[in-house]
C-alpha cells in the first residue's frame, strides 16, 4: 500500500506516543498527555517501567500546548538518555529514542 | 542427530526496512511467542495508511492490540475464533482513535498474521500484505489480497500481468481500522512439516520479488537471512516501497538457535582449540544474549 490518499482534516491536533522497544513491554503504546507524563517504576507513573533500572519517579514529558514535548530527567540514578547521550532536559522530534535506565522508548507524533 | 520424535519448533525472525524511496517506514512486524504463552508463537505484517504518521501509528497499534489480545483470548478460545476476534479489536482501537482525533483522519492498515503451536498454523489477512507457505522449494500463496488489481483479475477484467503494472495496484479494498467493522479472512490449521517456511510480507516486497524468488530466498537461509534476502533484493530494484519479511521455519528445537548467524559449530569443529573458541563463543552469545536472541528467535519487533 503506497500513497496516502487520505486528506488530514483542517486544524488537527498533535498526537504523540511513546512505544516501548525492549524488554519484557517491548511494542505497548502509551499516549502522551497534554501537560504532563511521567514515566518511572513505581504504580503513580502515567508510564509505569517496572525494570529495576528504572527509578520510581524517573523522568517526564512535558508538551507545551501542542506544539512541542521535552523530555526531562528528575535526577534519576541512572539517567536519561536521548539518541545515546545523556540529557537532563531536550525537546523530542520524532522516531528519538529515549533510554530509561535500560528501556528504550521511541517517541512518535502524528501531524 | 534428527529422529523423527525430535522435536519441532518455528524458527523466526523479522525484519523492516524504510527502502529506498520513503521518508518513514510505515511498516510494522512482530515475530515470536506470545506474552504468557510460550508455546504460540505469532509472526504479523502490517501496513500502515494514512498521512502525517498516522499510518505509522495504526501498524504500531493492530501489531500491538494483536499481540495482546491473543495471549489473553487463546487460554479460552479456538484459534482461529480468537484470531478474528484479535483482528476485529484492532480494528475497533484504530478505529475509533480515528472517529475521536483528527490527526489520525483515514488512519488504517493491512494487517497478514499467522498464529502456530506445534505443527499447527492459522492465519488471518485483511488488505495487500501476504502470507506464503514455502514447501519443497515452492511458494503457495494461503492469503488473497485484498486490492483493486486482485478483484478485477479474479473476475476476468483484468489479466495477472496487467495487474502487475497497474498504476491502480496499490490500492486496497480491505484495511483494518478504515471502517466501523472489518472482514477478516482466516484459515488453518495448516498442518506444517519439517523445514516447511510460513513467509509474510507488505507489497514493498511481493510487489518487487516473484513467488519464485520468495520461494528461494525462503526455503535456502534461515529465518534471519531469508528475509534479510527479500529486502536487500528489494532494496537493489530501487526499494520504492517499505520492505517488511517476517519468515518462520519449522525445524527441530535443537537447532532453534541460528548458529549460521555467529559462523559457529562446522567451521570450530575442524580447527584446533576449539573449546576455547567454543567458550569465547557460548560467553559471547550469553553475555549479547538479548540482542542474540532479538536477532534469531525473537521476539522482535520491527523496525524497532
């Protein structure tokens, strides 16, 4: 299936998700709130890891209406990483990976 | 070594590539057991559609909805009731996510997929994507695809060499999540023998190679090479499309892992100081275990 036939309606919202690429939830889906999601190990996250590397209040994506999502690490033990570099704050585009601890996470946004 | 109680098991691997031509790869794979459930193995090919990304999103996301809703209805349900079920709960998630946000407006894809336990193999297909039994060095297509070229040549208006040329063959009449309900061919069980290859591919792939080159690509290399093979092949007649394989081989359980890959047991067993090298290899594969076993048996996910 090759074109895409299909018109984007006039003032479509940003969608954006992370899909989770390793480990045991590797291919699980998680939309991205406007505001605020936070991702970490313990059961209050929005995006919960539950992989020993992660820590239980690890990191967050923040989305400024709808325009652009940043990652942000909250000090965890062992970091964020965006593409392979750590990062402490960095806005996303998308296909980055992001790295958790161990967990890979690959952030995605429609239109 | 090979009794005819050994025991048998399908050998998979996935691979997706963006080809040539396309800015993002809206294919999606997946290729491996089920979560819980050790003993179902699933191979899937979806196809995405739909602009801005949202036909990257609906393959990620009927991949995804397949993967779990199976490994939670197969405890109770027949295989292949399960299978329709799974497609039509894909089609609801993409669906209604459709209905709701209009960045997902026209989001849909083909979804191929086949589900094996033991010798046993069920399928299920909506849209262009295929699945092919490669046995004795043929290819049998199980699936018909779902498109405008398809129809036109199963009802004589059009001919098989037509349709391969037709600016009108990537068009599909089926695609998961488009509508409120879906249509979902299914078939099986498929009773596989030994070194029999399940092969399921979008039309970046069957639209380049012939069922012929997919039967030799198929039936010579393991799973990891075989559809390697398909997409390089692809790739070198200009890859204007995304390129998906997803190939599953039934082989016995000893040889699951695809040694070929690391150059192992013939090539060691003639030189000296083979359990050295034999130790530096058994170390090496545990210490890329994960990566190993993504690379050979799965589960993969593709193009992650």
């Amino acid at each position: 299936m090759s074109q895409d036939t299909v018109q984007i309606r006039r003032g479509a919202s940003t969608y954006a998700y992370v899909i989770i690429a390793n480990q045991a939830r590797a291919g699980t889906i998680f939309q991205l709130k406007k505001g605020l999601t936070t991702i970490g190990r313990s059961g209050s996250n929005d995006i919960r890891l539950d992989e020993p590397s992660v820590s239980s209040e690890h990191a967050q994506i923040r989305s400024d209406g709808e325009k652009e999502f940043t990652l942000i690490d909250l000090g965890s033990a062992n970091g964020a990483r965006l593409n392979g570099r750590p990062v402490q704050q960095h806005i996303l585009r998308h296909n980055d990976v992001v790295e958790l601890g161990e967990t890979k996470l690959v952030f995605k946004r429609i239109g | 070594m090979s009794t005819p109680e050994a025991r048998l098991e399908l050998s998979v691997a996935a691979r997706s590539d963006q080809g040539r031509v396309r800015n993002v790869n809206q294919d999606f794979a997946y290729a491996g057991p089920l979560p819980g459930l050790p003993d179902w193995q699933l191979l899937v090919v979806a196809d995405g559609v739909g602009g801005h990304q949202a036909g990257e999103w609906a393959s990620q996301k009927a991949v995804e909805t397949l993967v779990q809703d199976l490994a939670a209805r197969l405890v109770a349900t027949e295989p292949l009731k399960a299978l329709a079920c799974a497609f039509e709960a894909a089609n609801r998630e993409i669906w209604s996510a459709a209905a709701s946000h209009a960045a997902f407006a026209g989001a849909a894809t083909t979804v191929v997929a086949a589900l094996s336990h033991g010798r046993s193999a069920w399928w299920g297909n909506v849209g262009d994507s295929r699945l092919y039994l490669v046995r004795g060095g043929a290819a049998q297509r199980i699936t018909r695809d779902h498109s405008l070229v398809e129809e036109q040549v199963r009802s004589g208006r059009m001919t098989r060499e037509e349709a391969a040329t037709s600016d009108q063959r990537n068009v599909i009449t089926r695609s998961v999540g488009f509508e409120e309900a879906v249509s979902v061919d299914s078939g099986g069980p498929i009773e596989l023998r030994r070194d029999d290859v399940l092969v399921l591919c979008s039309d970046g792939i069957h639209g380049l190679l012939s069922d012929d080159e997919i039967a030799d690509a198929g039936s010579s290399l393991g799973p990891v090479q075989s559809a390697e093979r398909m997409i390089s092949l692809g790739n070198a007649r200009g890859g204007p499309d995304n390129l998906t394989a997803v190939v599953g081989r039934l082989r016995e359980a000893d040889r699951l892992i695809d040694t070929t890959r690391f150059g192992a047991s013939d090539r060691l067993r003639h030189r000296p100081g083979r359990v050295i090298a034999l130790t530096i290899l058994v170390l090496g594969v545990l210490a890329g275990g994960a990566f190993a076993a993504l690379r050979t048996v799965g589960p993969g996910w593709w193009p992650l």
